[in-house]
C-alpha cells in the first residue's frame, strides 16, 4: 500500500539636488526594507526552531506498509524509517490481524516522519542513514526500557581512518512508544548521537527536548545546580562516570544524573537562548573533528564548543559544578587526536 502522509506547516532646489535626495532616499528606503525582511525571516526561522512554540506539522513523506511482509523485512518503510513490529508484538490481540497492523504501521510511520521534520528544524541537521525501529511487547525483559544504538565503522580519509555511521536502531517496547516523550527522547539521540557526545550532555539534550518540548516530564528539573550537586569519592560530579544504558534498572543515582544532566542542559539554553544548541551543533559539523576521535567526546571538548556558541568562557561554569574540566583550543583538541591516534595510523 502506498501512501502519501495527508494528516492533519517620495520648490525648489536645482533638479541635481533633487535627483540626489530622491536617490539617497530610494536607497535608504530600499535597504531598511531588506533588512525588515531578513529580520522577519530570521524570526520565523527561530520561531519554527523555537521548543517552546513548535507544533507538529503533516509531513509530505512517502509510505509504503506491508502487514504481511515476508521473513526479515519491515512492516513499514518510510522516507527516513523502516518499523518492524517483532513476534511477540504479533502475537498481542491487538497486532494479530493484518489490518490493525496495517493501520497501527501507517500512522506510526506518519508521526515520526513529522517528528524527524520537527527535530531537523530544531538541530538543523539530520542522520544520513535510515533509523529502524522495532517495537516490542517486551524488550530486555521489562516493558519499561527503550534504547537507541548507533553502529559506527571506520573508513580511510585523507591519510587517515575516520569513524562512520553504519545505521541507527531503536527499540520500544509498545508501552514505551506510545509515550510521546519517550518518543521524543529516543529521536533526539538519533540524531545527536552521530557526534558521539559523552552519556550526560547526550541524554542532557534528550530529557531537554523530551520535557520542554514533548511535555513528556518524566525526569525533575533542579532550581538550584549547586545545592543538588552529587559527587563521587574523588570530588569529582558523578555525571561525568554515567556509563549510559548498560544496566537498565533504574536507581536513585540513575534518576538524580537524567534530571541534572538535564537541568545543566536547560540552565545554558536559559542563558543563552533557544538557538543556543543550533550553534553548537554547528560549529562540531564545522570542524568535523568528532569523527577523527577514538572515542567519544571528552567532556573538555564539549565545553569548548558550548564556549564557543555562548561567546564566552564556560569552563569556570562547569568547574564550579565539579566536572573535571580543561580550557582548551582548536590546537590542543588537533593534538588530543593526533597522539590518541592508533600508532599505524598516524602521519609518518
């Protein structure tokens, strides 16, 4: 079945002083009207960008959905997804008739084509590849978990290996998708985990999104940063130990590090507007220097570009927070890289 998504985004001076003053004036009026212009551009861009105002539009997305597919292929395959729903789905009283899977596949594929637009507008970039999406009954044992994995690879580029996105997955149990906040939480580490961030400003971002924009308020926001600080043994802020989504079981520690990293993430979009993160985001797809790291993003580095959008220096923001913290430039991020670097991969 292919579908098109429809759902319901101028007395007498001499004649040569005249010419001059009409000129001057043709001109002046000309250039005030551009400048109008620009600015009521600039301001629907940054209101269409803008968490606080932005509403979901029909997305013009091509659907193709397939209730029966056969074995190892999608029930659905849209412009930037594919949707699986897996066996134990099936086997649900609500999935096991061919036409509830296929209107269930097409309006779900519908949604998130006009998320990912939401998002694209938001960020102002998108993943390259396809995100696939499987939906569960159960996933990992709990219907209370979802996950978003990014499969990277490495390639040869201009004397070196760099790292590539191979694919993006998502998994839900069907209890989680149905949230619209976890929806969003889940997008938002698609397409900000091809920077490969450190966990607590990655899931910093997606709780951001998930709260103030999918008014999906699963995790507190903190008023005061200083007196819900949490540290470990070394002084050090136990966000910068969070090792992501390894264990599943939620703990007190794991709920204060989502609503901190979250409330430290809000705090700078508070301070430096809601474009605050575009910048970010674009000056690491200016450099492009993530994809030459080993590893994630150190900490440092993230600051680096967070100084970099805000126009000024963050670092004594984030050692006041105790994150172990370095005031770095370009040339020390290059040389970071370059002596991380495999020992064959270097520059000879």
């Amino acid at each position: 079945m292919k579908n098109k998504t429809q759902f319901t985004n101028i007395h007498n001076f001499p004649l040569k002083v005249i010419t001059t003053l009409l000129f001057v004036g043709f001109v002046f009026t000309g250039c005030t009207a551009l400048q109008e212009a620009q600015k009521r551009k600039d301001e629907r861009l940054l209101k269409k960008r803008n968490v606080n105002s932005l509403m979901l539009s029909p997305s013009d997305a091509s659907i193709d959905v397939d209730p029966n597919p056969s074995e190892g292929n999608p029930h659905g395959i849209s412009d930037h997804y594919t949707l699986t729903l897996m066996d134990d789905l099936i086997a649900t009283q609500a999935f096991d008739e061919a036409p509830e899977r296929e209107t269930f596949t097409l309006s779900a594929l519908a949604y998130m084509e006009s998320l990912y637009d939401a998002l694209y507008d938001i960020f102002g970039f998108k993943p390259e590849h396809k995100i696939h999406v499987k939906l569960h009954d159960i996933y990992r044992g709990t219907r209370l978990a979802a996950t978003t994995t990014t499969m990277s690879g490495r390639k040869f580029y201009r004397g070196g290996y760099i790292k590539t996105i191979t694919g993006i997955g998502m998994d839900f149990p069907k209890a989680m998708y149905d949230s619209p906040g976890t929806r969003v939480h889940e997008l938002t580490h698609a397409f900000t985990n091809i920077y490969y961030l450190p966990t607590w400003f990655s899931e910093g971002i997606a709780v951001l999104m998930q709260s103030e924009y999918a008014r999906g308020g699963a995790h507190p926001k903190f008023d005061n940063l200083d007196s819900n600080l949490k540290l470990d043994l070394d002084g050090i802020n136990l966000l910068e130990s969070w090792g992501g989504h390894a264990d599943l079981q939620s703990t007190p520690l794991t709920s204060w590090r989502y609503s901190y990293a979250y409330s430290v993430v809000s705090e700078l979009r508070k301070r430096f507007g809601n474009d605050f993160y575009i910048k970010v985001f674009e000056l690491m797809e200016e450099d492009q220097l993530h994809i030459k790291l080993e590893g994630n993003m150190p900490t440092s580095m993230v600051v680096y570009y967070l100084s970099q959008a805000a126009g000024e220096d963050l670092v004594p923001f984030f050692s006041n927070l105790q994150f172990k913290v370095n005031k770095l430039n370009k040339t020390d991020i290059i040389q970071f890289i370059e002596q991380t670097k495999p020992s064959n991969n270097r520059r000879k």
